[in-house]
C-alpha cells in the first residue's frame, strides 16, 4: 500500500533540524511503502527547499525522485473535480490545490495514509466514503 505525502513533510524529511525530522523519519522506515507525490506538491516543495535548505537539497530531492524513493502521480480530470469540491466543502481551512490534490490522490489510489506535519487540516477533512484520513508520524503533534 502507498503513503501520500503533502509538501511539509517532504520538507521536513530533508531538513534534520526541523522539529518534526526524526519522526517523520521513523515513520518513512517503518511504513516501508511507496511515497506518492502529487503533481501539485512539486512546487511547493521546490520553493521550501530552495529557500530555506539551498539549492543542493532540491537537486537532491529531484535525484531521490529519479531514484525512486518518491512516486510523482499525475492528476487526473476526476481528481481536479474532487479538487474543487474538498476547496469549497473545506473553504474555512483555506485549503490550497496541493493539500487538497494530496486527499484526492489518496482516494484514488486506495489509501488512508497521509504523511503529513499538517494535522490541523488533515486531522478534519474526511474521505468521499465520510472516513477520517491516518495521519503519520503518529503521535502527537501539531
């Protein structure tokens, strides 16, 4: 089974200094399953590492990807539609394109795991089928 990650914890699986590194870490190894990214995240994630680690952790993010430590799905017209029905049910958690493409990908693909540092969002949204998404790390967190 796979893990759709959002662009935060992609983030902070590169920088060893963020707080939420080591569990983010942990729970990567532990899982041992595909980390799908969704298209949508890629910007986000090159403007974090770009800006905030350099342009060495970009290039090595993109090499981890050729490598295949990430899977990068592509949207489909279905999952923009769910897109925008997730932006305007959820409108209060001023959502974004990206956190919510992270939720229709997860649907599409048969998945509940998201990996995230984002719970405050995630932790509300609810599947198509009305089921709350498992967030990892587990454990407490923001």
């Amino acid at each position: 089974m796979a893990i759709v990650a959002d662009s935060g914890a992609v983030y902070g699986l590169y920088d060893r200094r963020d707080s939420s590194h080591a569990r983010l870490r942990a729970a990567v190894e532990t899982e041992r399953d595909v980390l799908v990214l969704p298209a949508p995240t890629l910007g986000e994630i090159d403007y974090l590492l770009r800006v905030r680690l350099g342009n060495a952790a970009l290039l090595r993010f993109l090499a981890d990807i050729q490598e295949g430590a990430f899977v990068v799905e592509a949207l489909t017209l279905a999952d923009l539609r769910r897109c925008a029905a997730l932006l305007s049910k959820y409108h209060d958690l001023d959502l974004g394109l990206a956190d919510a493409s992270v939720v229709a990908v997860a649907e599409r693909i048969g998945t509940d795991r998201i990996l995230t540092v984002d719970r405050r969002d995630f932790r509300v949204i609810r599947s198509a089928r009305g089921k709350p998404f498992r967030l990892l790390p587990s454990g407490r967190q923001k």
